[in-house]
C-alpha cells in the first residue's frame, strides 16, 4: 500500500519521521538536547545508500561491490582518503555491520544518522553513544515512531498533507478488474491506518461503494518480510466493527491479519509467475519475495521519474564527454603503442610520447569542468541513484536482478493494457 498504491509528499513524510526520531532521541534516550536543532536536508541521502555501524561512514556502492562516493558524517572524504579507507576492498551487505537504506522511510533515519555523527566528531565531549549503538537507537526509535502512532496519527488528521491523491491510479485499477484481473493488498500497516488512508485516497473517486469493494483481499500487519517465507496465522477481520477471529478455513474475499504468501498462492490456485507484486522496498518487497514465492516482482521507485528528467538534461553533456573520452583512450592507445616501440623495438619516441601526455591532459581539462557540470545535474552529494561513477549502482543492480520491470509510478502500470506482455529486451556483454 505505501508508496505504491497510495503514494505520499515524500519529504512532507519523511521530515515528520525525522522530528519523531528527533524527539525519542532526545526525551527517551537522553540525547544531548541540541540535536532537536537539526534541520531536515531530504537531500542528504538517497536510496541505495549502506550506513556503516561500525565506523559511522554512509558510502555509496558500485554493482561490483566497490565504494565510489563516502561521507563521515557531513564530511565527504576524498579520493586519497577513501582510496586508503576502502582501497579495493569489495563491500558485502550481508555483513551485519551494515544497514542499507532500501526504501524512502529510510531517508529521515540516513540523514539523522549522518548528523549525529558529525555532532560526535566535531563535539567529543558531549555524550554520545559510539556508531552501533546510535544505528540501533535510530533504527529504535524510527519503528517506535511508526509502531506508536507518532507518524500515523499525525497523517491520518492531516492527509490532505502527506497523501497524493489519484483518480489514474482508482481507474487504473478499475480497467484492470474489467480485464479479469484479481487484485489484492498486502501490507504492513494495521487495518485501522489501512481503512483511513484509502477511504481518503481511493474511496472520493468511487460513485458507489468503498475501496473494500476493489480488491477482493487485504491483508493488514502482514510483518513483511516474514510474509513471504513464514506461514503465519491468518485472522479474518470484520470491516465494519475492526474485531477479528480466528480463520483456518477457506479463504473468502474480505479483510484479514497475518497470512502468508504460500496460503494466498495456494488458495489462488496458480503458479508463482501468475502473480505480479508490486512494491516500493528492494529488500522486504522484491528481492525475499522472489527468492522465496518466485511471483513476478513490479518495484517503485518515484525518484525514477526526476531521475530520468535529470538524465535527458544532462545528456548534451554526456554526449560532449563521450565524445572527449573517445578521443583521450585513442591518444592513450597511441601512447601504450609508442612505449611499447621504445622499450620493445629501442626507437625513439620520447618526443612524441610528450606531445601525445600533452594532448591527454588538455584532454582531461576539458572532461573536468564537464563531469562536474553533469554532476551538478543530479543530487549533489550523492549523484544518481542508478549510478555509480560509470557504472551501475549497487542498487541499480539489486532491481535489475530481482525486479521483473520498475517504474517511478504505478500509474505507469495502469497506463499499459492489462494484456500486455512485457518481453526482455537482448543485454549487450561487453564481447559485443
């Protein structure tokens, strides 16, 4: 449901996270009291980014597992520094030193994060607890927020605030019920929260009846990612009262609490590639989803869409610094050529080699002011999400290998027929 079916004001949420977090920091676990000074910079971070408990370091990684930009606190290390800290070593996310930020509720606790730990460096002195033991606080107290109504309370009085509503995306799911198609939530939000938040977002665009009447199960507090690989109890729930019972017979359309993913499957009657899940989290939607149910997968990303925007802007200048870079690997080319007559075949060629060095670096004077401009195009402390230098985001290749398609909305979904087959286009290797 979240940031999928029902999208929000990212950084309207995100900022009351942050001021949740702020709060139990300071008045629950005795914080210094400066830190409810801090100012929210959803800018700060993005997804995809690895929070090292260990050392207090937020870094962005390559597909290969390689750092390519890292912080200490607010602080950006440099080239030299980062080389020395991290050198070729391959990054890991399943080591539990690491947190990863996998979904946009983790950009409040990223940012929070990356402050205290300038705090600490810059004020030794005041009590701070060492980096595990801030990342297991704020990871405390951001569930806290979400557990004791810190956050849900606020945006169900206020929604008009922090949800968007979206008469594309209640059409969209009327044309694909018209196609045949059976619809179902699965979320981790209780059916309290569940039934506000739609009867706001959906239930306006409806002549008659409630967003119960289109999707023919939900399912509340489904403790995803346990849902996809733990068969937990199922309790049907009465939507008009909220009591629940006990349900250990036949599913039947309604509102239910708890399940599993393999009592829905079963209960379908179909295969795993007959179902499409759509979800906004890498880790707790997609990739468990598909290593364990194998469903087809539909990630969200809403940040694709400025991404993309980005891209077509900066691509006068990607263009500019293709061509330049052409031009440098021929004249290194050159250049690997001449060493290679001097020391192999004892000619002379230090004349050239100099004028040909020459030519590289008006070459990589030009790239600089270049590459710095394209950058700028993007977040400027972190770059693209779907980036890394000039390769793949370690995120990037967490959604190409267990999202089946992604899209910055589900209103891209709803755009396409219900019919629709989606076909793999031939991936390029570098031998081709």
């Amino acid at each position: 449901m979240d940031h999928t079916l029902v999208q929000y004001h990212s950084k309207k949420f995100e900022e009351l996270s942050y001021r949740s977090m702020q709060s139990k920091l300071v008045k629950d676990l005795g914080y210094p009291k400066v830190i409810e000074s801090f100012k929210f910079d959803y800018d700060l971070a993005i997804r995809g980014l690895v929070i090292d408990r260990a050392a207090g370091n937020v870094f962005k990684v390559s597909r290969y597992g390689m750092v390519r930009e890292s912080y200490h606190g607010l602080t950006k290390m440099d080239f030299k520094v980062q080389r020395e800290q991290f050198g070729t070593k391959f990054i890991d996310l399943k080591d539990p030193n690491l947190d990863c930020v996998d979904t946009n509720f983790s950009i409040s606790h990223a940012c929070l994060f990356m402050q205290i730990v300038e705090l600490k460096k810059n004020k030794p002195d005041l009590n701070i607890p060492d980096f595990p033991i801030l990342a297991d606080n704020l990871i405390h107290v951001l569930d806290a927020s979400h557990r004791d109504g810190s956050i849900k309370d606020v945006v169900i009085k206020n929604p008009e605030k922090y949800v968007k509503r979206s008469e594309e995306i209640v059409h969209g799911i009327k044309k694909f019920i018209k196609h045949g198609k059976k619809i179902f939530i699965a979320t981790n939000s209780d059916y309290q929260y569940t039934d506000k938040i739609l009867t706001y977002a959906i239930d306006p665009y409806l002549k008659e009846g409630t967003w119960k009447d289109l999707f023919e199960y939900t399912l509340t507090l489904c403790m995803k990612p346990r849902f996809f690989y733990h068969n937990s109890p199922l309790m049907k729930i009465d939507p008009d009262t909220g009591l629940m019972e006990n349900w250990d017979k036949e599913m039947v359309p309604g509102v239910y609490q708890g399940g599993s993913a393999n009592k829905l499957s079963a209960h379908f009657e179909v295969s795993g590639d007959q179902i499409l899940y759509v979800g906004d989290h890498i880790y707790g939607d997609i990739l468990m989803l598909k290593k364990n149910c194998g469903w087809r997968t539909a990630l969200i990303m809403e940040e694709l869409g400025d991404e993309i925007k980005q891209d077509q802007k900066a691509l006068p200048l990607t263009n500019k610094i293709k061509i330049l870079m052409r031009q440098k690997m021929e004249l290194e080319q050159y250049m690997n050529d001449l060493v290679g007559k001097r020391l192999e075949e004892d000619e002379d060629t230090t004349a050239k080699e100099k004028n040909v060095f020459s030519e590289i670096r008006k070459l990589d004077d030009q790239l600089g002011p270049l590459i710095q401009e394209r950058s700028a195009i993007y977040n400027l402390n972190w770059g693209p999400i779907m980036r890394a230098g000039v390769e793949e985001s370690q995120f990037a290749n967490q959604v190409e290998g267990f999202s089946d398609i992604y899209m910055a909305s589900i209103k891209d979904l709803f755009s396409k027929s219900p019919r629709t087959y989606f076909r793999s286009y031939i991936r390029k290797m570098a031998h081709d």
